[in-house]
C-alpha cells in the first residue's frame, strides 16, 4: 500500500547520528569532525565488524563507509545493514574514477557514493540528499502502520472491527483447539437499540454504542478480545473460561450495562443488553463459524426470554476419534 505524506518530518532536532566507519583513525577522524562541522552527531568504528556493532547500538541516521578494509570490507558491511528491515542509508567512499567499485557497492546495497579525499560541500549535499530520503521512508512507514490501524478498528468506538474480529476468532480458535483449551464466545446486543436511535436521534444512539463499548473493554480480562461486529452488536471472545466463568462474565457485562446512564437533552437514558453465551471446550467438534453461530443462537434465545438477560449454550459434540 503505498501512502504520499504531506507533512514532510523536522530536519533539525534532535540531530542525526552520523556513523563514520573507516579502519584508517587518521580519515575517521578527519570525516567525523567534518561531520560534526555540518550539525550532526559524528560516531566512529575502526573497521567493519566494530561498524556492524555500532550499528546496532547507536541506531546512526546514517553510514558513511569505508571500501576498503581488513577485517570485513564495505561490501560486505553494506550488504548487513541492508538486511535489516530498517532503513539506514549508506554512503560508500571509494578511489576517485573507481567505476567497478561504485557498481559492486551499489549491487552490495550502498546508496550514495562520494570520493577520497572528501570534500566538505560534496559530503554536505549527499548527506543531507539521504537524510531527507530517510525521513520521507520513515513517514511513509508510520503512515502505513496507521492505515493498517484505521483498517483493523471501529470509528464510532475505537474497538476492533469485523475485519480485525474474523482474523482474531480464526486464530484463537485454531490455538484452543491445537492445545484443546476452553474457548468462550459472547454475542452482545443492545435491547431496543432502534428505539433508541429514533426516540433520541443517532447522535445519542452513537453516544450509547460508545458507553456501552467502553464499559464492556474496561470489564475484560487482557487475554480477552473485544470487537463491534454489527450496528449495535459485540462480540467477545474469552479464552480459558469455563462455561460458569463464561456465564459469570456474560453477567456481569450485563449488570454494569444495565447501571449505565447516558446523557441526553431529555434527561438521563438507561439502556441493557442480551447476551448469548457459548462455552466451548476446545475438544468438541465444531469450527469457529459455528461457535458463532452457536453463540448468536444462544442470544437469540435472550431476546426471546424477554431481553437483559444472559443464556448459556454448551458445546460438546462428537469426540474426535
Ligand atoms: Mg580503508
């Protein structure tokens, strides 16, 4: 998914760390305080292993690499840093006219090349030129790792949606059934949620989703998983529960619902839930569209009973043979 940012990221502060990695301390030196000359943090490494190491621990905005070096030369250093999935731009320093270097370096993962003996004006160019690459890379990822987000979540409730719900049901399950865990499931509605809507307008039905929602996060477990599935429906999934936690669960999500009040311009509004209850023992034959299905059974069978109230289904079936 590719994502253009308009916000281009702040160039100063705080100020890039500059890795200079050379085997000869006489031009590591000379680099580093050019470096340093330009605004940006200068850390050095005496040749390509100890540049590896550096790597690693000072998280550099950047590598300006020697070519030529006993222990582990600039190919090889380049090719490591490539490897790995952040994005550390890299700047090789080869022999003037030196075009076979330059095309093996480049193959290796270098991204820039600049000549020995460097010159201040040139560095400052092909630094900056790969810091402002950098950093439209960085906003580029943390744009798509929001839109992964956003593609995963419910607007109105912040809580995960449908999409997100199918890839959290499918995998619990496989997990419980894999390990024959229990695995329960519990369908929420919210009773007479259309009266609400058409009583008090959507804005405050809006407003009784939210409430609803959060109350019901807050009374979870962090192993459990919560998502909107419907207009006014929820689900949750609650591994480890037996079926008399499962049903003291589904109980106690229904009392704190039922003690809520929501503002409105016509005073406070009160509101409950049904819920449908499905323990299963993770050793039953069923898959997980049927411990939906069995769940959403079973909150049928509330509304039928009169609504505000939690009914238990029990899932067993055949053994496996
Ligand atoms: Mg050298």
């Amino acid at each position: 998914m590719l994502v253009s940012t308009a916000e281009p990221a702040p160039l100063s502060e705080p100020p890039h760390t500059v890795l200079v990695v050379d085997d000869n301390r006489v031009s590591r030196d000379q680099l580093a305080t050019m470096v340093e000359a330009l605004g940006y943090r200068a850390v050095t490494a005496d040749g390509g292993l100890e540049g590896l190491r550096v790597v690693r621990e000072a998280q550099p905005s950047l590598v300006l690499l020697d070519l030529v070096m006993p222990d582990f030369d600039g190919y090889k250093v380049a090719a490591a840093i490539k490897a790995q999935p952040r994005f550390v731009p890299v700047i090789l320093l080869t022999g003037a006219s030196d075009l076979e270097s330059k095309r093996r370096g480049q193959a290796a993962g270098a991204d820039d090349f600049l000549t020995k003996p460097v010159h201040q004006v040139e560095l400052q160019i092909r630094i900056a030129a790969m810091i402002r690459i950098r950093a439209l890379t960085e906003a580029l990822d943390a744009a798509n790792r929001r839109l992964a987000e956003l593609a995963d979540t419910d607007a109105l409730t912040g809580i995960a949606n449908r999409r997100r719900f199918d890839q959290l049901i499918a995998t619990e399950f496989e997990r419980c059934q894999r390990y024959q865990r229990p695995l329960s499931v519990l369908t929420l509605d919210i009773d007479h949620f259309k009266k609400v809507n058409d009583t008090h307008g959507h804005a405050i039905g809006d407003d009784v989703l939210k409430v609803v929602a959060g109350v019901v996060a807050k009374s979870l477990r962090t192993s459990d998983h919560m998502a909107r599935t419907g207009g006014e429906e929820f689900v949750v999934l609650a591994p480890e529960s037996n079926p008399s936690g499962a049903l003291a669960l589904g109980e106690r999500l229904r009392r704190r619902v039922e003690g809520l009040s929501v503002a409105t311009p016509s005073g406070s509004l009160q509101v409950t839930i049904s819920v449908g209850v499905v323990a299963w023992d993770g050793v039953g034959v069923i898959d997980s569209p049927g411990l939906l299905k069995a769940s959403d059974d079973a909150l049928y069978q509330a509304k039928e009973k009169g609504r505000n109230r939690v009914v238990l289904a029990l899932v067993r079936g055949e053994a496996p043979k």
